[in-house]
C-alpha cells in the first residue's frame, strides 16, 4: 500500500491511513516523514519540481475515541 500510495493519490489529494497496532503505526509514521522529507520523491511524481516532498503529515498522533465514543 504504501510503495503505490503515491501513484494513487493526485496532486492536492489526501490519503488516510489507520494502524491498530503500533509496528503498523512505526512503518506508516517513518515513510509518511520520508516523503515530508522531498529527498525520496520519485521521479514520475506528477508535477514533481527538484526535490520537492509529496506531502504532509496532518495528524502526528493517535486520534483516539473520547468515553463517550466508546460506549
């Protein structure tokens, strides 16, 4: 999932992971900060300019469900 995310995703897109277990969450969180970076950007990347990352991590922790949610 991860190797084709950004084939799948257009430009201004976004993409939502959820992990429910924290090795998932450790290999989702370190390619998301990888492709923060820019340094990885594939060379097909549409509108890709240099080094330029192919996007941000909006959330950088867990969102868990308030008491009420859980009931």
């Amino acid at each position: 999932l991860l190797e084709g995310a950004p084939r799948w995703v257009q430009p201004g897109g976004r993409l939502a992971i959820i992990t429910f277990h924290s090795l998932e969450d450790r290999l989702v969180m370190h390619r998301l900060r990888e492709w923060e970076q820019g340094d990885t950007s594939p060379a097909w990347w549409p509108g890709r300019k240099g080094g330029e990352p192919l996007g941000r991590v909006i959330e950088r922790k867990a969102i868990v469900p308030s008491d009420e949610e859980i009931e």
